[in-house]
C-alpha cells in the first residue's frame, strides 16, 4: 500500500468515528438540526432548502424572521442577549 492510500483510509476512519454536533431548545427540547454538516443533508443547517437550513422555515436558526434565527428572538443563537439560546449536543 502506498502512503497515499494509508493517508485516505486513515481519513475515512476518522470522518465515520466523528459525531454530529445536534441543536436542541434547552426548554422544550426540540430538536434543531445538526449544526452545520453537508448542503445536502436533510438535518443540516447548512441546506438552504432543508427544514433545519431554509431561511423560511420555523425551525431554522437561519430564518432572519422565525423563532430560533431572529436578533430578537430570546431563543435565537443570533441574539447576544437571548434568555433560551438553542444547545449543543454530541
């Protein structure tokens, strides 16, 4: 085997033992998606047309209007004085 394929197994063992990173409301326990991950995963904030990524959707912390990604909202991660910032979880 040449270095370069032990360097490619070695990251593949490494990305299948790593563990998602899940938002949840700290009150309620409501499940928010995995921070950040693959534009296509359907759990991830970053898929601009998933239910945990959409601008437009009430679950996402990237919603400028909704619940969880407003500065105003007190259980939004994107207010710095939020009461209710969603938690992270492994």
């Amino acid at each position: 085997m040449g270095n370069r394929m032990i360097k490619i197994i070695a990251l593949l063992i490494v990305a299948s033992t790593v563990q998602a990173v899940e938002l949840y409301d700290q009150q309620n326990g409501k499940y928010l998606g995995q921070l950040g991950g693959s534009q296509f995963a359907p759990d991830s904030t970053n898929n601009p047309f998933g239910r945990y990524g959409s601008v437009f959707s009430p679950d996402s912390i990237n919603n400028p209007n909704g619940n969880y990604g407003s500065t105003f909202s007190p259980n939004s991660p994107n207010n710095p004085y939020a009461t209710n910032p969603p938690v992270i979880r492994r």
